[in-house]
C-alpha cells in the first residue's frame, strides 16, 4: 500500500516537473509571437503613414515645380488651378 502511494506521488511529481520544463519552454514563444504580431502591426501602419507622406511630398513637388514655371514664363495659370485643386483634392482626402 506504501509502495502504490509513493508511486503515484512520484509520477505526480514527474508529470509535475514535465509540466513546468514545458510551460518554461512554451511561455516566451507565446510571448515572443505577441510581440512580433505587434511590431507587424506598427510596422503596417508605418508604412501606410509613409505612403501617405510620399503622396503628398509629389503633390507639393508638382506645386513648386508649376509656380517656379509661372515666375519664370510668366504663363502656366491653368496648369497653376489645375495643380491647386489636385493638391487641395489631396489634402482633404487625407
């Protein structure tokens, strides 16, 4: 009867034992993936945000590239509206 007790309170303490080795192992895995689901996450919005930067630097682009043609010829004012309204298209999108 002695026997039967200690046995079970040895695989007790082996599954036990198991239990923490696996759980040490497992727990920064599940922690490491949350982390690197959230820097995907950031990352994505970066680069929206960059996308949107870029947009926006070709629009001023184009705006300082139809206004040093209008100081330089003088002409170009229809380009210049066609220019401010895609630029103002832009800005009240984003």
């Amino acid at each position: 009867m002695l026997q039967q007790i200690l046995a079970v309170c040895g695989a007790i303490s082996i599954v036990g034992g198991a239990g923490a080795v696996i759980f040490k192992i497992l727990h920064p895995a599940f922690k490491f993936k949350n982390r690197v689901e959230k820097l995907e996450e950031h990352s994505e919005k970066d680069y929206k945000r960059l996308e949107v930067l870029e947009e926006m630097q070709k629009q001023q682009s184009k705006c300082l590239a139809a206004m040093l043609n209008h100081q330089i010829t003088g002409n170009g004012i229809e380009n210049m509206k066609k220019i401010r309204d895609e630029l103002l298209e832009s800005i009240i999108d984003k």
